[in-house]
C-alpha cells in the first residue's frame, strides 16, 4: 500500500526536515516487506490566499484516486501506536492501493474536505506546527511498521 501526505506549505531545509528524511527513509526500508510504503510528500501553497476551501481543492488534486483518505485534525481519533499500526494493516489486508494523510494550513481542513475523509486521527489536544506534524506522522509510520514487523524500535 503506496502511503502519502498531502500537505500545505512546503518544508525547508532544516532539523524538521532532517527528522522527517529521516524517518522517511525508515519507514520506507521497514515496510517494504510488510506491503507499506513508500511514502511520498505531495506540498502545496495557495499563493492566492483562497483560505480553507481553496487549499482544499489543492490537497484533494494530489490525492491519488480510489486512497483512503485519512485527515490529521485536532476533532480525529486518538490512537495508540499499535493501534495505528493495526490500522494500517487493516487498510493494506482489505486492499487498499494508495492511503493518503492530509495536514491541512494554519486554518486546518476545509469542512467539506473533512467530510470526504475515511477516517481522521488527532496527534492529541494540543496544537502542533504543521511542520512538527508531518515529522510526528512520519515517526509515526515508521514505529507502526516496526510494530507489525515485531521489531523492538516500539517498547511499551
């Protein structure tokens, strides 16, 4: 199962970009084997400052078609990492080809957007950067692929 996010903004060189190349990489090498990955970034910017729904015609251009679509967004569910990770194994068992993650702008994710979405995981009550946010779900990815390939990266 081909996993992306779909986010606004674009990341610049810097340690959430490092983390999150990093990351990256990994859970591209630990989940090959178990039918995940790899995960790929789609960036956007509304230059034209359109504001919620016009950042979501952007996101939902770079959703690849028939994913899964699940939205990262404050109202989400709350999942334990093993939980995530049974998740994901869920969608790839049911045979699903693409899952896309969606980091909406400053704003969050057009209402309209949302109600489109399959599934939507909060990363807790607090608000984080967006760009905080994709290095968390791509640490994320990668300690659900170690999960469910029993590797001891994820201690409880």
């Amino acid at each position: 199962m081909r996993v992306s996010i779909s986010a606004i903004g674009r990341m610049r060189p810097g340690p959430e970009r490092t983390l999150f190349d990093d990351y990256q990489t990994r859970f591209d090498r630990t989940g090959r084997a178990h039918g995940l990955g790899p995960l790929s970034v789609n960036e956007a910017e509304d230059k034209k400052g359109g504001g919620m729904g016009a950042e979501a015609t952007l996101l939902e251009r770079s959703v690849p078609k028939g994913a899964v679509i699940c939205t990262m967004d404050e109202r989400g569910k709350l999942l334990s990492s093993p939980d995530f990770a049974q998740k994901l194994a869920t969608w790839r068992d049911q045979g699903a080809q693409d899952l896309c993650f969606i980091i909406g702008g400053a704003d969050g994710i057009d209402p309209a957007l949302r109600a489109k979405a399959d599934f939507s995981i909060s990363l807790g009550k607090m608000v984080w950067p967006h760009m905080l946010a994709r290095v968390m779900l791509s640490e994320q990815l990668y300690r659900a692929a170690s999960i469910l390939a029993g590797s001891p990266y994820h201690r409880v």
